[in-house]
C-alpha cells in the first residue's frame, strides 16, 4: 500500500511539471539567495538564479530582444519580486505598445522557453500575454490562467497585463 502511496505521489508532482529536487527543496528548503550580483540592466542587484537566468535568456533570444529590465524599485509594488533582485522583464516589442507579427512570436518563444526549462532556470512563474503560469500548476486554456493583475496592475494596459513584455520570476 506504501509503495502504490508513493508511486502516486511521484506521478502527481512529475505531472505538475515538478522535478525531485524541487520537491526536496519544499521538504529541505535552502537558504534564500541574496541579492548580491551586480544587474547588468540597472544600478540595483540579482540574486544568482536571477543572473543566470538573465545571462541564459539574452544568450538564447539576442536577436528578439527590444530590451530587458531586471532590478527595479517597484515602490508601487514594494511586494514584487523585481526588488528583491529575483525578477527580469524581456521585450520582444517597445513598452507600451500590443506586440503583432514577428514580435508577438517572438514574445512567445521566450515565454514557451522559459516555461520549458523552467527547472534548469529556477523559475517560479511567468507572465504574458495576459496570462500567469506558475510551475508546477495545472493549465487553464493551455497556457496557465488569466493574470488579473493582483489589484496592483490593469490587466488590459499593455504593460500592466504583460502584453509588451515576458515577466519571469526566479525561486531564489
């Protein structure tokens, strides 16, 4: 009975896109990582994992890339995770303006990207397109679950409902 126990359990967190280590970190958490790595887009900082992911996603997507914003304030959204040094927003288009085209594609890859190697990268959850995927969940409508805008954003602005960029935050 254990056995068959444990075999549903594995096959639940494999299904939800888990690996074991990310199920070890839930039962043995690590330290969190400082935000002590210099951020190549600001005067602020990243966490390790947020620089790695940063390096990976410029060295994948150069040419799509309009621009990349890591470390910010955020004194709007103190909550936010760009503060802490563990968030970065890729624009495949100009902020401000709904990406058409070769843009939105653009936008796309790097979304599908980063929800592809979401493990390797430490991702926590991405938001596009008006859409959050959070790793680990079940999909709503193929791809995560509408974004709402956590009563801090506009959900239907091109920047407040991450439609000009491809928000990505980090775990650690």
């Amino acid at each position: 009975m254990l056995l068959l126990l444990g075999a549903g359990a594995l096959w639940f967190v494999e299904s939800r896109g888990f690996t074991a280590a990310d199920v070890w970190e839930v039962v043995q958490p690590p330290p969190p990582e400082p935000c002590s790595e210099p951020d190549p887009t600001s005067d602020g900082c990243l966490t390790p994992t947020a620089l790695r992911l940063h390096d990976a996603a410029v060295a994948r997507h150069a040419d799509d890339l309009r621009g990349i914003s890591c470390w910010s304030e955020h004194a709007w959204n103190p909550s936010s995770d760009h503060p802490a040094g563990r968030a970065c927003d890729l624009f495949p288009t100009r902020a401000g303006r709904f990406p058409v085209g070769d843009e939105l594609d653009a936008g796309w890859a790097m979304a599908t990207w980063l929800r592809e190697n979401a493990a390797d990268l430490g991702v926590r959850y991405v938001i596009w397109q008006g859409r959050i995927w959070y790793r680990g969940s079940a999909d709503q409508d193929g791809w995560g679950r509408p974004y709402t805008g956590g009563g801090v954003y506009d959900p239907t602005d091109a920047t407040g409902g991450h439609f000009d960029h491809v928000h990505v935050s980090v775990r650690r």
